[in-house]
C-alpha cells in the first residue's frame, strides 16, 4: 500500500503512546467502533495483548482509510484528544502537500498560446469554473449521493483550459472550498494505457515514487472529486455486470471493472466526477448519465464570436465585414465553433484584406480558408527574413500521421521528416504544432483539421518517403484510430479547382501534381454513383463536391448518380446537397433524411427523437434542386418531421410540370393528425404520384377517413400504398378495405407487421372478393393471423383472378392452413403467380399438398418457404412436385443446409434438370419501405470504403507541366 514513511502514519507509533488501560479500552471499544461505521469486528479474544501484534492484525484486517477513522474515533472516545490532532495535522498537511503537487503540475502546462486567445479564454474560463463552483456547492441530498457533471464540447473548444482553470482556482482557494479536500485528475490516456490496478494505485500514479496517502485521501471520499478527461477517447466498456464490481481499494482489477467500480460508487462511495467529452462520445454518456446528474455545453455563441473578431482586427469595420461573412457561410460558421478555428478563420480573412481582395468572391469554401492560413503563417517569417519552414517536411508529417493514426509527435518524429530544432521552434510560435497538453514531450497540429489539409497537400506533392518512429510502439487512442478520410479528399477536391490551387501554388511557391490526383478521385467518387450501399450516404462526398466547384468536373462525377442518399444535420449539409443535387442530371432515386436531437434543457437525460426544424430559404434550394431534375422518380424523406410547410413545398414539387417524381416514400417521419388532410390533397392534384410509403408511422385513425376518400378520387392515381408497421386498427382497415372497392388505380397493398390478425384479414378479403377491386399484390406478413385467416382467404383465391402476388410471412399459418390455401390454389380460377410462406410455421406435413400445387398450377411463378421446418421427407415431396413436367415455377425459396446426403443428392438431381428453376437458401432481397434507420451516425469516406491513391513517393518527381516543384 502506498502510504508516507512519516512516523505520524504508521499506527504502531500511535499505540505505543497508549497507556495499559487505554489499550483495553481500545480493545474493547473496538467491535461497537466497528459496528457504528459497518465494518466486520475482530473477535476480542482474537485480539493481540503486544501492541506490534496489534497493529499488524488491525492493517492487514481492514483498508488503511477504514482503520484510521476508526481510529480516530476510538482516540476521541478513550480520550486521547493529542492524538486527534495529530491525525488531524497529518490529514491537512497530506492536503496542503496535494495542492502544491497539482500547483507544480499546472506550471508546466501551457494553456494559452497567444494574446488573442490569453484575453479572451481568460474571461471563458472563468464564467464556467464559477459554474463548476455553482454546481458542486449546492447539489441536492439525493445527487450528493453520486453526482457526475458532464462538460461536452467539439475538440478545441477548451474543455482542457477550463479544467486547467478549475484546477488553478481550487488551489488558490477560490472555489470549492470546504467542498473538495482531494481532486484526482483521470486522463483518457493514462487509463487506456493500464490493463489492471487498483483504486489505491490509480490514485497514487501523479505523487512522488507513487506515494500517496492514500488512508487520507479516502477517509472522506465524498469531498474527492475525479476528473475523468475525454470520455469519448476512453477505450473500455462501461457495461460491467454488478457481480464483478468490487468495494475493496486493493483490490486488483481489470481497469474496465476499476472504472465501472469508481463510477457507480462502489469504491469511494460518495465521491463526485466532472467528466470532458466530445459530442462523438454522447452513446457512452447517456449510458452513465442519471436524472440527478449535470450536462454542461460548451458552445462559442454568436455573442463570443463577434467579441473573438473584435479582439483580433482591433478594427470595428473589418471585424464586422470579416463576421458578417461567417455568419453568411454555413462552412465557416460551423468552423468558427472553436476558438482556435476562429483564430485560424481570422488568420485567412485578414490576409485577404491586407490584399485588397474581395472577400466574398476570395473566400467561399474551407479550402480558401485552410489555403490562406498555411500562406499566411509559412511566408511570415520569409517576410522577416528569416528562414521559411519546409512545407515539405510539414505535408510529411500530417500525412505520415494520418496513415499511421498518429495525432501526436516526438520531436524524433518531427527529425525524421526534415525539421531542424529551429524548425520546431518556428512552428510553434506560428501556431502550426502546439506541446501535446496529454503527451508529455510530444507535439500536434493545434487542430485535426490543419493536419487533414497538409495531409491532402501532401497526397498532392512529391514528397520523399519517411517514416515517423511513434507510428509503432505507441499506444493509440480512439481519436488516433480514426480512419475518416471525409476531410481529405474534401480539401483534395477543393484544391483540384484552379483558381484555389493557383492560389496556393503562387503563395507557397509549389506545384502541385493533379493529373493522377484527379482521374484517381473521378474514378472513385463516379463509382459510389451506382454503389449507395459501400457509403451509407453520399453527403460526405457532396462536401468534398462542393469543395471543387469546378462545373464540368463535378457534373462528370454526378451524371454517375442514378441514385443518391443524403443525411441532413444541419444548414451546412443543406448547401452542399442542394448544390450537388441541382448538378445530378440522370438521378432517379433520392433518398432525403433529415435528424434533429432534441435538446436537454434540464438534467434529465435526453433521447434522441425528431424534432420539427426551420424550414428556410436553404431547405427551399433542395427543394428547388430537385424540382428541375426530369429524371428524379423516387423522392425518400425518411425520419424527418413532415410540418405544414414542408407540404407546401411538396405541393410546390408534385404540381410542377417538370417533376416526373413518381414514388413519395414518408417513412418514420412522426405524422401528426393535420398531415393526413395535406397527403390527400397531394393525391389529388399529383398527376405522377403512383407510389406512396408511410412505413413506420402510428398512422391516427381520426384522420384517416380523409386520407382514404381521396384514394378513390377520379384524380388520384395512386397504384402502390405501403403501410408497414403503422399500428393500424380495423377502423381504419376498414376505411382502407372501403377504398379498395372504390379505387380503380391501386394495384399494390402492404399492410405487413400490422396487429390486425384474423378479423383484420376477414376486413380485407371481403374487399378483394368485389369485382371492383383492382388489387394485384396484397402483402399481409407478421400480422398475427393464423389457419383461421387461411378460410377468409380461399374464397378470394378461387374467385379474384386479378390476384397474382401474396405475402404472407412470418403468420402462425400452420400446415392447417397450408392445406385451405392448397386447395384454393389449384382451383382453376386462381391466377397466383407469387406466394411468400416464409416463417409460417409449416412443416413436412402439407408438403404433399404443396407439390400438388406446384405440378398444377399454370401461373405460380415464386414460392417463398425459407424458415419452415420442412425436413428431408417434405423437402422430398416438393422435389418431386418441382421435377413435374407441368410445373412452372422459377424461384423457390428452401433451407437445404440441413439435409442428409440422400435428399441432397436428389435436390442436386432435380435442380440439374430443371434448368429453368432458381433455388435459393437466402432471404429475399429487402423490398422499399422494409428496412429505414433514423441513426446514422458519422457516415464517412473511410477507408474501409475508400481506396487510399496512390501515395505522393509513388508519383513521377515532376507535375503534369514536366517542372519540378522547388523543395
């Protein structure tokens, strides 16, 4: 255990003080001690009359902090009142020892880098730690009991100098006095870095030799507070079952289980944690967050924004020309959440104005901002006369970092690529590398996305090839595992557009290799025009689009799209769709999702839900965009609130004579009551709509009745309605049966994983058995009905020869009601070309009758059995119905991996001579509306979707123009 060499804490010295009498005392006060503060006693006869016996039985018997207070207790009790004081003298020197510690630890951490960001962090961080100061005082008796503060922000938005600060102003006795004794600070990295330990090790790792006094430090844990730093880079799992947490200090664990330990109080029980991370980590922290926990943002508000320009121009008029371009740009807004990103926006902005450039026409997407910060920072000192850093040696760095993971260096690493200690030294006073604040002796890129830009200049240059020695042998953090490539090809792109690469070029005196860099990148982003799967969704690569602006060169990308997904989380996401998708002249099929999360205005945790969001000019332009696309014939807007507004500018959309649009799919877009009135009046004035989704939505019964009286309107022409999993009643079946009858368009009906069971199916064959009805395709799967439901169906099946397709999946059907639908389906009235009995709960029993049914009918095309236990004797009889010279069918759907060799040899048999026969052992592809997800995530251009090109030491020594760029 680690504990002080002081005599004042070894407890032998506290016993020899004791008299004879005072010892007994001792001993016999021990068990009822033991008792008040729930420890297990040591029976009084096992206890030892030699003092040095004594104390090694009282150690080795309980944790040194449960021993000292009991102590102390006893001492007040026998009374030996010095002895108090001297644990008392100890405690608060231990305490006064601590603060210095972290006081030295503060010095060596240099949070501030510039005057700038010295004048306005300052005033930032002091408005939050009177927050954390706030926030920890008054804590209401329940949350005391285990209170966790939450401070969530982007990366650079300084979360790390608000803590620094919290810390600074604690050991200087301005906050949290008398609140917390001990702060334990927790980084990301040192806990990645352990496999096990113990509490009392975790909390001794920053004291000398790991010498902590531990017994007084956890004496009181509920006035100790853990700092746990970047959440989100924490590489654990949280979900430890409640048998393996542990109470003992110790103990030796696995760090999960030591972490899970902390957090849900089993050891330190009381104590408090303030946790940092990104918004990337919000999974982990709703899993550990409660109703009487605290969640903190912090967000660069506009009012900061604007004291940030002020402070930099120092010029009321260039300031607010530089801010009202911000606020006008939702690339640079967005980028302008972290001060250090202002900084670098500033940077860019204000060598344009000492240019005379036009900013508006000179800085329009992130590469004119990334392009004239590097200009500005690397021809500084030339300006000087001083020399300029290699930028050579910088693009190295970044892209030697980016393929091996590596945000942070060794200055063995900055060597390797060509940096002289000069160099080192000039790069950090341009502000390019900063100190790494968790890696000591190490440096970064003061942001990740200046590392991405050099990396992308990088991949454009011909750079030697060096290797950085951290690459290997380091440990990594999820943040340096990152394989998101979105940013990268982005400025690649950008930087593929003439203007901005001749900008580049004449500020920075290099060319640029772009011929092998372009086709590379045409080839890969034309081929995600046919492959939506092998991205999620293309937005990421509309980014990178938007980023070019080169006409011709993004329409040869676009005209690829057929089909196209965008995820829409914001205005910038609207920009760039809306640019790209006004440039996609062939697309077919879009597929349009818009999230929003709602947000946490108390401490409660929040859930992730729709949210009704402002419909402005910006979500009009992809509006627009898709108005004038002749070929777009799929319009998906999945999980996004459909508001009267967005009606409008559908009907907007479906009344154009140029839109061709020909399937509108609502899928779980929360429709409320007033929708159903719009959806009808869309029915009737669209000359187009033939199919219409709205999966996975409670559709209202209330306004149903709208909604289904105008299916049968003379001006609707709807053919396909699909109503998935949409909670539906028999009321509103019945209206929708009542339309069935009416409508002469419908063709198509899905009504599937609705709970409608059998009176639900006697509803909608009673509607089908009118000649009237038109209904071709009827999908009813995971609707609960049983052989009961088969009876309503036979009579449909013999009497409605514009039937052709059933859907009847995963139903409770049984071989009872296998045998009803059987017979139906050899009537000669029956004109079935599809049934789908997947999942039905058959087996080898109607077999015989389904044979009979294939080597009979003259339209069965495709049977669907997969998920039926049919077994050899039943797989043998459908074998035989297949092998009938009468059967037709060409698609059937069977499990055959567990089929003995001789029913195996005979399905090898009959499939060999039916050559015009599709077997397949597969689930049927998804069809539209089965499959939607409203979560997904940080789609990126990765690598694993993303072929990296060819690195810049695999290029030619001379760009396109044979010259050789100067080093």
């Amino acid at each position: 255990m680690a504990e002080s060499d002081s005599s004042d804490s070894d407890l032998l010295w506290y016993l020899e003080k004791l008299s004879r009498k005072e010892c007994h005392s001792l001993r016999n006060l021990l068990g009822q001690e033991c008792m008040e503060i729930g420890l297990p006693p040591i029976p009084r006869l096992e206890l030892s009359e030699e003092k040095p016996d004594l104390a090694h039985q009282l150690t080795t018997s309980y944790e040194a902090q449960h021993l000292w207070n009991l102590m102390y207790n006893i001492f007040h009790k026998i009374p030996r009142k010095d002895l108090c004081e001297t644990i008392n003298a100890r405690r608060n020197r231990n305490k006064e020892a601590h603060k210095i510690l972290i006081k030295k630890k503060l010095q060596g951490e240099r949070c501030l880098r510039n005057r700038i960001h010295d004048t306005f962090c300052q005033d930032m961080i002091l408005e939050l730690v009177g927050k954390f100061d706030f926030v920890f005082r008054h804590v209401s008796l329940e949350a005391s009991k285990a209170l966790n503060v939450f401070l969530i922000g982007q990366q650079a938005s300084g979360k790390t100098m608000v803590l620094r600060g919290a810390l600074y102003e604690w050991v200087n006795g301005n906050i949290w006095a008398d609140v917390f004794s001990y702060v334990i600070h927790l980084p990301s990295h040192d806990l990645n870095q352990m496999t096990s330990g113990s509490l009392v090790e975790l909390i001794s790792k920053d004291w000398p030799e790991g010498q902590a006094p531990v017994a007084d430090i956890l004496s009181e844990p509920q006035k100790i507070l853990f700092v746990l730093e970047d959440l989100d880079d924490v590489d654990l799992t949280f979900r430890i079952s409640r048998q393996a947490l542990c109470t003992d200090s110790r103990q030796q664990l696995s760090t999960p289980v030591l972490v899970a330990s902390l957090l849900t109080r089993k050891l330190a029980p009381g104590c408090r944690f303030l946790i940092t991370s990104r918004p990337q980590g919000q999974a982990v922290t709703w899993d550990l967050m409660k109703k009487t926990d605290t969640l903190m943002t912090l967000s660069f508000s506009r009012e900061k924004r604007q004291k940030y320009f002020t402070l930099f121009f120092r010029d009321g008029q260039r300031a607010e020309a530089a801010f009202q371009l911000v606020q006008k740009n939702e690339l640079f807004l967005h980028l302008c959440q972290a001060p250090i990103l202002c900084w670098v926006t500033c940077v860019a902005l204000r060598r344009q104005m000492d240019q005379g450039a036009d900013l508006k026409r000179s800085c329009q997407t992130l590469t004119d901002i990334y392009t004239h910060f590097l200009a500005d920072t690397l021809t500084s000192q030339a300006a000087e006369g001083r020399p300029r850093v290699p930028l050579q040696s910088l693009c190295s760095l970044a892209l030697e970092g980016l393929l091996h993971n590596t945000l942070h260096f060794t200055e063995e690493d900055l060597r390797s690529v060509g940096f002289s200690q000069a160099d080192i030294s000039t790069l950090q006073t341009l502000e390019i590398l900063w100190p790494s604040s968790h890696l000591k002796g190490h440096y970064r890129f003061i942001h990740t996305k200046i590392q991405e830009f050099c990396a992308a200049v990088g991949f454009m240059l011909p750079l030697a090839e060096r290797g950085i020695p951290s690459a290997w042998g380091r440990w990594k953090g999820k943040r340096e595992l990152s394989d998101d490539l979105s940013a990268v090809i982005a400025s690649m792109l950008g930087l593929l557009n003439k203007k901005r690469r001749h900008t580049f070029e004449t500020a920075l005196g290099c060319r640029l290799r772009t011929d092998s860099v372009s086709q590379y990148l045409l080839t890969e982003m034309r081929s995600f025009g046919d492959n939506v799967k092998a991205i999620g969704h293309h937005t990421p690569l509309f980014h990178g689009l938007f980023e070019n602006q080169e006409e011709e060169y993004v329409k040869r990308i676009l005209d690829s799209f057929l089909e196209a997904a965008v995820y829409v989380r914001d205005h910038r996401d609207l920009m760039v769709s809306s640019y790209c998708l006004g440039r996609c002249r062939r697309l077919q099929k879009l597929k349009l999702t818009v999230q929003n999360i709602f947000e946490n205005k108390s401490n409660e945790q929040p859930t992730p839900r729709l949210t009704y969001f402002s419909v402005d000019t910006r979500f009009e332009d992809l509006f627009k965009a898709i108005v004038h696309n002749r070929n777009l014939t799929c319009l998906c807007l999945s999980c996004m609130p459909i508001s009267l507004k967005v009606f409008s500018l559908l009907h907007q959309v479906f009344t154009n004579p140029t839109c061709s649009i020909q399937h509108l799919s609502l899928m779980k877009c929360d429709l409320e009551a007033s929708a159903y009135k719009q959806l009808a009046s869309l029915l009737i004035s669209s000359k187009n709509l033939k199919k219409l989704t709205l999966s996975k939505n409670a559709l209202s019964r209330d306004g149903m009745k709208i909604f289904c009286d105008a299916l049968f309107h003379p001006n609707c022409v709807l053919e396909s309605l699909v109503l998935l999993f949409c909670s539906l009643t028999l009321r509103s079946l019945s209206l929708i049966a009542k339309s069935l009858v009416l409508t002469e368009t419908l063709k198509h009906l899905d009504v599937s994983v609705n709970n409608i069971r059998d009176n639900g199916v006697l509803v909608l064959m009673m509607a089908l058995v009118f000649p009237t009805c038109s209904v071709r395709e009827l999908e009813i799967s995971g609707c609960f009905f049983t052989a009961k439901g088969c009876e309503y169906m036979v009579y449909v099946l013999q009497n409605n020869p514009n039937l052709q397709s059933l859907e009847l999946g995963s139903n409770n059907i049984g071989d009872a009601g296998m045998e009803l639908l059987c017979g139906a389906m050899r009537h000669p009235n029956c004109n079935l070309e599809n049934i789908g009995l997947e999942e039905c709960m058959l087996t080898g029993a109607c077999c015989a009758a389904l044979a009979s049914v294939l080597s009979s009918s003259k339209t069965l095309k495709k049977i669907n059995l997969l998920g039926n236990k049919l077994g050899d004797e039943g797989i043998v009889h459908l074998l035989e119905g297949l092998a009938h010279p009468d059967c037709v069918l060409r698609t059937v759907g069977l499990d055959i991996k567990d089929l003995n060799a001789e029913t195996m040899t005979l399905f090898t048999t009959v499939t060999q001579k039916t050559s015009h026969l599709h077997v397949t052992d597969q689930s049927w592809a998804k069809k539209e509306g089965r499959e939607v997800s409203c979560n997904l995530g940080d789609v990126s251009l990765s690598r694993s979707v993303l072929r990296l090109p060819d690195l810049p030491w695999h290029f030619p020594s001379s760009d396109s123009r044979g010259n050789q760029p100067p080093l």
